[in-house]
C-alpha cells in the first residue's frame, strides 16, 4: 500500500510520491531557541522522527533537516534583560533542546542548521527576489511584497483583503502594511550583519527558505512543523520560496498542540511543562509513549492522569515483553510488521489504529505464555519488538536498555538494585519458612508503589 498524508495545502489526504523514487526528503521547523523547551515543543520532534522512522522501515532513504533560530526578538530581548550575549542564551537553550530530543530516543537530523550560520544563502535569496521585482530595500530593511506574488495565502486560505501581517517594531518604509520583513535593519546594541542594504538582522520566515534551499535544493518532498506555522510562517516561506524560482515543499504536514485547559502550551500563558523536569518525575519512554502515540494532527491535553493511564498500557507491553525474555532469552525483533500495522501507519501515519495492532499481539502472546506455549510467544514478542521500533518504543533497544542514557534510566538501575536487596531478604525469609517476615516484606513493597510476582525465574517487580 503506498503511504498516504494529509497534505495542509490540498486540505486532503494524499498518496506520496516522492520527487526522487526510494528517496524522501523532509524539512522541519525546528526550535527557536530563547528558551528550555516544554512537552509541547517537543511533541513536534517526535511526531516527525516517527514518520521518518515510518519513511525508513518502507525502504526510503530519508534526508532530514531540522532548523535552528538562534536568533529572533526574544533572544535579543532576554540578552538585554539578563546582560548576557545573545548567542550565549541560544546556545543555552540549543543544548537543552538536543538533550530533551536525546531523552526521547528522537534520531538525529541528518543537517541541524543555526539561522546565523547562512546570512550568506539569505543575502543571495533577498538579491535575487528584489532584481525580480518581488521585494524591496527601505531603511535599511528588506520587505516581501505580497501584491507582487498572487499566490500567497493559499496554504492558510486567507483572503488578502483581510490580511492582518505581524509586524515588528523598527518595521519602516512598507509600501503596504501587509508586506512583511525579510531582513530587520541593525539598531544599536543589537547583533548585526553587513548586507548590500545595510547592517542588519534576518526575519523570522527567510532563514527556512535559504536553508531548505541550500539542503535540500529547489525542490523537496515534505515540509514539516506545528500548525501554529501555518500563518505567517510557512506561508511566507512559500512566497520567498516560490517568487525565488524555486518549487519548494510538495506535501506540507503539520501537528496538533499539547494544551492545558484548552489552551496551547506555551511560555507566554505561564502553562508549560518543562521536558528537564518531567523526565524526572517519568521514565522517558513513557513520555515518549504519552506524546507520540495519539496522532500527530490530534491536540493532547495535558494531565498527570493521562500520563498515568499512559504508564499503564506501556507497563502491560512492557511487561509482556519481560516475560518471553525470562522464557526464551533475548528475541530479535521481525524483519516485517504485521499487515494491519503497516495499512495503519500508510493511512497518514495511523498511530492510534497501529497501536491497537500492538495492544492485540501482546494479548496473543500473553495467551500463549498462559498455554506455555513458547513458540507462539517468541513470534508474536518479534512481531511487538518490530512494531515498536518503528514508534521508538522497544524497551529492548539499546537506546532504552543499556542503562544510563538519561537520568529516568540511572534512577530505574537504582531503585532495581535497592528492590533485589529486600527480595533476597524475603527469599532467605521463605527459605527458613518464616512466611510472616516475608509476607510483611512483600506488603511493604506493594505499599511503596511496586507490585512483586513471583517467577520460576525468581521474584519479578513492577511499578504498580
């Protein structure tokens, strides 16, 4: 079955074909670095690294370039505030965003390119769409001229007539209000370049167009980001894109927000959740569990009971998989998932309904444990291994069990160490038949939180 997107510009669900076969390129607005990141901010990256990981298991060689703004008004605001150096602040944030990627099991980009690393790519990009009559040098800014490109605003289906643009302060000499700012003319104290106009300072929507250009040519398969970009962001990176000459994003794909009581996360509102401190609180591949597997265009809303109800049903595949293990050893995970799987995950990147497909296998395989059956449990925890590699999920991969990749994972080893100490203590109890030490021993445990069961292989816990 061939792999099928809501594209935002079509407002449908589309086949994929790819520009170059067995290839797909994928461009994501990435962070914009004034701050730590939240769950929010995140949710973005794992939406996309699972339609990635999706691209390669269907055979496609994936090219995948996520941006860095490490330079915007707020950057320059929070260095004014704090006397600190603009880029000290974005580097900062940089590494933190990179750390909340990597405690995610998030796959590296193949390209992470910084906005202040291409002025000369904008430079090239302004010179060419101003000797075409697209934009314009005023004080010391550049504008895009809206009127001169009839397309704009098809991606948001805006009428112009009713178009009210951002607009920044310093924003002088528009012809017309709804023009927007490419390059920001320098003010003083302010981080600056030369350009043939005049000192100054990218826009917000010109480092994606110069960029994607420069990684991924004039023309590339999948442009990503949240749907909070769709205006201005993404639309004024088609104009540029576009009036440049080149075609640029065939598909355009966007995800939902996670909100908390109904509004977006995010640090404006005061609401948000930051990815350093929750995984302090939850093992990292649960969050990754609760963010990634509803569907990317769905909203998440935000709580701890649905993070609890998101441990559960990781702790019942998880659990699963312990238990062929403790059986039969180590298993490798399927060269192929289970049709269903993949149809779901064709059908615009189906989490939920593929999920469901890996809820049934555990069930299947749990029955065969029950039946001891060994030979029906192996096959089908393959068959789950394979299904949650693809999700990012497999708590057999090294990512998740080689113990000590993230802070959740150090913690896990801890408490599993101090946990054994008093099941050994409980085993000598039984040994000498002293069953009300060992029943008390068991009681206590469970009233911390952690369930024992007892194994032929010896006393197994889990977090209840």
């Amino acid at each position: 079955m061939t792999i099928r997107l809501y594209d935002t510009s079509a407002r449908q669900i589309r086949d994929f074909t790819p520009i170059k076969p067995g290839c797909v390129s994928i461009y994501l607005c990435g962070a914009t670095v004034q701050a730590a990141p939240h769950i929010g901010h995140i949710r973005s990256g794992l939406n996309f690294d699972i339609m990635r990981r999706w691209f390669a298991h269907r055979g496609y060689d994936v090219t995948f370039v996520r941006n860095v703004t490490d330079i915007d008004d707020k950057i320059i605001q929070k260095s004014a505030d704090q006397g600190r150096p603009w880029w000290s602040i974005g580097y900062e944030n940089e590494v933190a965003f990179n750390a909340a990627y990597d405690a995610l099991g998030c796959l590296r980009p193949t390209y992470e390119p910084r906005a202040t690393g291409h002025i000369p790519e904008m430079i090239e990009m302004m010179r060419g769409l101003i000797e075409r009559g697209h934009a314009y040098a005023a004080d010391g800014n550049v504008y895009f001229d809206v009127k001169s490109f009839p397309e704009y605003l098809q991606l948001s289906n805006q009428e112009l007539a009713n178009l009210r643009q951002p607009s920044g302060e310093g924003e002088t000499g528009k012809r017309d209000p709804r023009d927007f700012a490419m390059w920001k003319a320098a003010k003083e104290g302010e981080p600056s370049w030369e350009t043939p106009w005049g000192r100054g300072r990218p826009g917000w929507h010109l480092e994606c167009s110069a960029m994607a250009h420069k990684y991924l040519g004039s023309a590339f398969d999948i442009h990503g980001g949240g749907v909070d970009l769709v205006f201005p962001h993404h639309e004024n990176e088609i104009a540029q894109a576009q009036a440049y000459g080149d075609e640029f994003a065939r598909y355009w794909a966007h995800n939902a927000w996670v909100t908390m009581s109904g509004e977006k996360m995010s640090k404006s509102l005061g609401n948000s959740v930051l990815v350093s401190e929750m995984v302090k609180r939850w093992r990292p591949i649960v969050l990754r569990y609760y963010l990634g597997t509803p569907h990317y265009r769905s909203m998440i809303e935000y709580s701890e009971e649905a993070l609890r109800e998101a441990e559960s049903s990781f702790a019942r595949i998880e659990g699963f998989v312990q238990r062929v293990v403790e059986k039969a050893g180590i298993v490798e995970p399927a060269a192929e998932v289970p049709p269903a799987f993949a149809e779901a995950m064709d059908d615009d990147l189906g989490v939920p309904q593929a999920l469901a497909i890996v809820h049934t296998t555990v069930r299947q395989g749990n029955s065969a444990l029950t039946a001891d059956d060994k030979e029906a449990a192996v096959a089908r925890l393959a068959e789950v291994r394979a299904m949650l590699g693809v999700l990012g999920l497999d708590p057999l991969d090294e990512r998740w069990s080689g113990g000590g990749a993230d802070r959740g994972e150090d913690l896990h080893g801890v408490v599993d160490s101090l946990v054994q100490l008093v099941l050994e203590q409980r085993q000598s109890a039984r040994a000498r038949k002293d069953y009300a030490t060992a029943d008390a021993i068991r009681d206590q445990l469970q009233q911390s939180g952690l369930t024992i069961e007892d194994t032929p292989s010896g006393p197994r816990w889990t977090l209840s």
